[in-house]
C-alpha cells in the first residue's frame, strides 16, 4: 500500500468521522430544539390548564353565591305570601280566632255557592288534611285552607270556580278561602280537635 493510498483511507476515515459526527451533533440539537420546544408546551398548557382551574374555581364559588341568594329569595317570598295572605284574609273573615266570616264573606258563600263546592269535595278535604297530620286545630285550619286553594288549579274546577266568583264579586282565591272556612268548624271535630 502506497502513501498516497493510505492517505487517501486517511481522508476517507477522517470525513466519514467528520460527518458522523457532525450528524450526531444535528441530531442532538434537533432533539434539544424538540425537547425545548416539548417543554414550552408543556409550560404553555401548564399555563392554560391552570387558568382553566381559575375559571372552573370562580364558576363555584359564583354558583355557590348564588345558591345562597336563591335560598335567601325563597325566604322573602314566603314572608310576602303570609303577609299578603293576612291582607287578603282580612277581607272576607274576621281576624279573630278562630276565623269566621264577615258580613263580606258571609255574602260570597251565598251568593256563589261555593258551600255546595265545599260540601260536594269536603270528603277529599278531610282526606288530605289527615294524611298531612295535623298536631291541632290551627294546623287542620291551615291545612284545609292550603288543601282547597289548590283547587283552582284543577282542570275540571277552572271554568266553574272563576264563574262562581265572579257572580259573587269576589277572586278565586277568596272565594276558596271562604269555601275552607265553611267547612273548618266540621273538619276540626271529624278530626277530634276541640
């Protein structure tokens, strides 16, 4: 082998050396770009979920507000429906206890017949007041005025309970009211309160 030859291996060797390693090191800055670029992301999901957890957190905690004021609503309207519900009892019974009539609501039981409603339901009164137990007299009251106000909103009262009350001058409402205190006396000794 000549000196020419073996420098010429030389050059082969050292250039196939060169190129190796001159492609390893690509290749590892290819990988580390990559890895960096792997790691930005990762940094810039990091930074996306974790906003994302920040919203979720704020969507709880306004979700929890708010359940707390619609609980607090719901309070308040039950407030305003007793206070209304004194106002309007006013009008066709007197305040003392236990309720009866006034001249109003005496007037509206006759001219509308809402007693022959009372009389005609009282067993489906009577039965739903005692399944709901009442522990007195004042219960019974209160339940059978709460039991025959639901009244209104059965289909086959929707037509006949808006005519009786408007030939007595009177609402629904009163008018069922009145109903209730027709038949209270008799509710309260079928349910032996005295």
């Amino acid at each position: 082998m000549s000196t020419s030859d073996l420098i010429t291996l030389w050059s082969i060797a050292v250039g196939l050396f060169v190129t190796i390693i001159g492609s390893a090191l690509m290749i590892m800055f290819k990988i580390g770009g990559f890895h960096e670029k792997v790691l930005g992301m990762d940094k810039h999901f990091e930074g996306r979920f974790h906003g994302i957890e920040n919203t979720i957190d704020k969507i709880q905690t306004a979700l929890k507000e708010l359940t707390a004021t619609v609980n607090q609503i719901r309070i308040e309207i039950t407030e305003i429906q007793v206070k209304l519900d004194i106002l309007w009892r006013q009008h066709t019974a007197k305040s003392n206890s236990p309720l009866s009539l006034n001249e109003e609501g005496l007037r509206a039981l006759k001219q509308s017949n809402i007693g022959a409603f009372a009389d005609h339901h009282y067993p489906e009164f009577l039965s739903k007041v005692k399944a709901l137990k009442p522990e007195n007299a004042y219960q019974a009251q209160e339940l059978l005025i709460s039991v025959v106000s639901r009244y209104k909103k059965a289909d086959e009262h929707k037509l006949h309970l808006p005519e009786a009350a408007f030939s007595s001058g009177s609402d629904v409402d009163s008018l069922l009211f009145v109903a209730a205190l027709s038949v209270r006396d008799r509710l309260i000794s079928d349910l032996a309160f005295n």
